[in-house]
C-alpha cells in the first residue's frame, strides 16, 4: 500500500489571510514529501471562498521549489473548463518544471455553481461527455501532428508545445463513482481515484467492486492501479477524536451546501451555515463521520486502512481538508506518517 496526501489551502474564516494559508499549505507538503508518501494531490476550483485552487499547474510548479521527491498531482483537475490544447501543453510545461514528477489527477466536476460561470449552461451529463472528449485527445497531442473534429471541440493538426519530459506523459488518474467512468478509464490505461464521499466501507468495497468487474472485461489490458480517498484522524482519547468527526462534519456540510447552489454567496464566501443547519443534516453528523470516516485511535486508523488493503487498492490517499487548525493537521500527519505508515512497509 502506497500512500498520498490530498490537500487545498481551505478557508474557513472570511479573515484568513491568503498569504497565511499558503504557508500553511505548504508546510503540510513539505512534510509529506520529507516521508515515504508516494505522491501530493490539489485540485481546482473557481469563485470560490472556500478550497482556493484556480489552477493546480500553478500550485504545483511552485511547489518544485518546496519539495524535492514527491510526485505532484493534480487532485482533481476539472477537465470541461479547458480547450485540449491549453491542457495537453500546460500539463506539458508542468511536467517539464516538474523534472518529470506530474500526475493528472482528472474529474468532471461537481459543482453546479463552477458549471454556471465557466461553462453556462452545462450540467453533469454535459461535463461527463465533454470529459470523455476532452482526454483521449492528451496523449494524441503531446505525440504530435493531431487534428480533432469533436462535437465541443475542432482544431486543425496540433502539438502540443512543450512536450512532457515523461515518455508518453503523465500518468493519468480518473475519479470515478459511476460504471461508465471505470470503463472509460480502464479501456484506455488510466488509473482510477475513487471516494466515498461521506460514506463509508460498504461504498468504499461497492466502488472496488465496480473497478474489478469493470477491469474483467478487458483481460488483455495491463491492470490499473486503484486509489482510494478519504478523510481520516488520528485521536488519543474520545474528546480527540470528537474533535476530529466535529472537523471533518463541517468540511462535508459546506460542500452539501455548495453543491446544492441553493445559498447566498457574497465576496466567493457561502452565507454560513448556522448551528441548526448543521445539527440537522444527520448524514454529515460527527456521529456518522465517525463511524463512516477513517476516524478514531492509532489502531481504528491501522486497522480501517488494512481493509482498504485487503479489498486490492494499491494507494490511500489522505483527504486532509477539513476545520481543523493548522497545528491539529501537523500533529496528525506527523502520527499518520511515524505511527501508521511503518505498519504497511513505507
């Protein structure tokens, strides 16, 4: 089992400094890289007050000068806001600054409220099939001398400009919940992320078992690696852990509330949920992130990851945004990387 930190700069309090944040953000990196952890994943997301990700080929060229060996990638990139050009050659030149360390981390999206600004108009359905469009077209272009004439996109032969340091550039990761995203990954030799959002193990097994059934019909392909994401925390006694189901039930309920478009927005920042809100979404109660989160002592953590193991994923990545405070995610990851990562060989 290899091991991954997802991670954005979150912010949760209209007063906090982007400058602060980024510090912050980078010192979680720092440490993953200065450990055995295979790999950093940050996303994208728009006009929003909240995970501040505009774009992760950014994020991760400046990233070059804070690690040294990690891979970076992007966790996850929203692939119908690009034209396959911009995306074939900035991936490209990330890889290149990146001497060679870029995964693609790639999603449709989720969020309507992105959808409405970017590309008006579209819905999920839409983004799916832009998606599909969009990503077969990479490794065409970085080969070179590619002519496309799609339903959302035409363009006459093209190449990208740099090409990527990697043979055959980055290697491509797909998040997928749904049958057809599994087999669009794995008919085409890509990876697959996986998350149970805020559920837990029976959506974690019925996702591996989708990738499995998925990879059985194409017995002639070289098996895929499976990654699997979620938010965990390490605590010493019942308060500690409350603390960190507390942590993680805002996270889930602000990202309800965002996906649902249904609130007021002022200045990017959601109009905040109060008190009653949250007492009342039971399916993202502390409780239920308790029991449906990796969350609860050294050995709970050991052991829910070991049935991660046990079900074939090859990676775990660690989704480390939540409301806890800076020094609440320092103290945790160091724990997760002296105490938890050594019991699985890294």
């Amino acid at each position: 089992m290899k091991f991954s930190l997802f991670v954005h700069m979150i912010r949760d309090n209209p007063e906090q400094s982007y400058t602060k944040l980024y510090k912050d953000f980078i010192s979680l990196c720092q440490m993953a890289d200065e450990s055995d952890m295979r790999a950093i994943w940050t996303g994208e997301h728009h006009a929003m007050n909240y995970a501040i990700a505009p774009n992760p080929f950014i994020t991760i060229a400046d990233l070059c000068r804070y690690t040294k060996k990690i891979q970076l990638g992007t966790g996850t990139l929203i692939v119908p806001f690009w034209h396959p050009l911009k995306l074939a050659g900035e991936a490209a030149m990330t890889d290149v600054l990146s001497n060679g360390r870029l995964e693609l981390g790639l999603a449709r999206g989720a969020y309507l409220y992105e959808y409405d600004r970017l590309v008006p108009g579209m819905d999920a359905m839409e983004a799916g099939l832009r998606m599909r469009e969009i990503v077969p077209t990479l490794q065409k272009l970085w080969k070179g001398d590619y002519a496309h004439d799609g339903k959302y996109f035409q363009f006459p032969s093209s190449t990208s400009i740099p090409k990527p340091l990697q043979l055959n550039g980055p290697p491509i990761w797909v998040a997928a919940r749904d049958p057809n995203s599994f087999e669009f990954a794995i008919a085409n030799d890509w990876h697959v992320q996986v998350t149970p959002l805020w559920k837990g193990f029976e959506e974690i097994k019925r996702l591996k078992n989708i990738f499995n059934d998925t990879y059985l019909k194409f017995p002639d392909k070289p098996k895929p690696l499976s990654m699997v994401l979620n938010h965990c925390y390490i605590g010493d006694n019942d308060e500690d852990i409350q603390k960190g189901s507390v942590a993680v039930s805002k996270f889930y309920n602000n990202f309800g509330a965002w996906f649902k478009n249904d609130r007021a927005v002022v200045q990017g920042t959601l109009d905040p949920l109060t008190q009653a809100e949250l007492d009342s979404n039971t399916i993202c109660s502390p409780q239920e992130m308790l029991k449906n989160q990796n969350i609860g002592t050294l050995q709970d953590v050991i052991d829910n990851i070991k049935r991660y193991e046990d079900l074939g994923f090859d990676e775990y990545s660690i989704w480390i945004d939540s409301h806890l405070s800076i020094e609440d995610k320092k103290v945790f990851l160091d724990r997760f990387i002296s105490d938890v990562m050594p019991k699985f060989g890294s």
